[in-house]
C-alpha cells in the first residue's frame, strides 16, 4: 500500500509541475509577444532582461509625455489670458486730410514705422502719429493729407 500511495503522490506531483510548465511557457511566449520584434530567438534570461529595459524606456517616455502634456497646458492656459485681438482698421475722410485709426491688441507684434512707410509710399504725407494703449489694445491713430 506505501508503495501505492508513494506511487500516485509523484504521479500527482509530475501533473502539477508539468501543468506549471506549460502555464511558465505560456506566460513567457505572452511576454515575447509584448516586446519590440526580435531577429534572433532568445533564452528566457535574456527576454526578462529585455522586458526589464524595455518596461524602463517606456517608463521615460511616459515621463516625457507627461512633462509635455504639462507644458502644453501652461501653454494654453497662457493663450487663453492673452486674448488675441483682432486688428481693426478704419479710414475717415476729412475732405483734404485722411484720419488713419488702427486698433490692435498689445501682443500683437506691430511696428507703426511700417505703417507710415506704406502710406507714404501711397502718396499720403503724415501731419501727425499718435499711439495710446487701452486696457490690452493699442489705438494709432495717424492724420496725413
């Protein structure tokens, strides 16, 4: 009877590691399948290490990820607060004089110079040039014949 119940206990012990294997295996062909395609067949050492450096550079560029999703929200944040304005131009005549009015907002990058060359280039000679700032607007206004 010893002999028997010995008997069946290995009988029971080689299922259990047999099924172990073949669950191991399993689980390492599920973690090859996750890893960047190799050209060559490695030894299970070597796909641990793999996976280990592999999950690391993952790990970084998440990190990076992040830190770029964070400052493309300050980013948005800060074009939200700086409200772009729209440049509005309007052009009064006063018979023999012209009355130039420019309306911008102030993180517009604008150089009046560049304004005054372009009438002056259409003929118009400046009587005056005028530049005041309203909240986040710049007003130019400008007075040629």
């Amino acid at each position: 009877m010893d002999n028997g119940n010995g008997a069946s206990m290995r009988i029971s012990r080689c299922l259990v590691e047999r099924e172990r294997r073949k669950h191991m295996k399993c689980l390492f062909t599920k973690l090859s399948s996750l890893l960047p395609i190799q050209q060559t067949k490695m030894s299970v050492p070597e796909m641990v290490d793999q996976a280990t450096a592999y999950v690391k550079e993952l790990q970084g560029r998440l990190e990076q990820y992040k830190g770029t999703k964070v400052q493309l929200e300050r980013t948005c944040e800060m074009r939200k607060r700086k409200r772009m304005i729209r440049p509005v131009l309007n052009v009064i005549d006063l018979g023999y004089n012209l009355e130039v009015n420019l309306i911008t907002g102030l993180n517009v990058e604008f150089a009046l110079s560049d304004f005054i060359n372009i009438l002056q280039e259409e003929g118009a000679d400046i009587l005056s040039a005028t530049c005041h700032h309203a909240g986040d607007k710049a007003i130019y206004t400008i007075l040629c014949q």
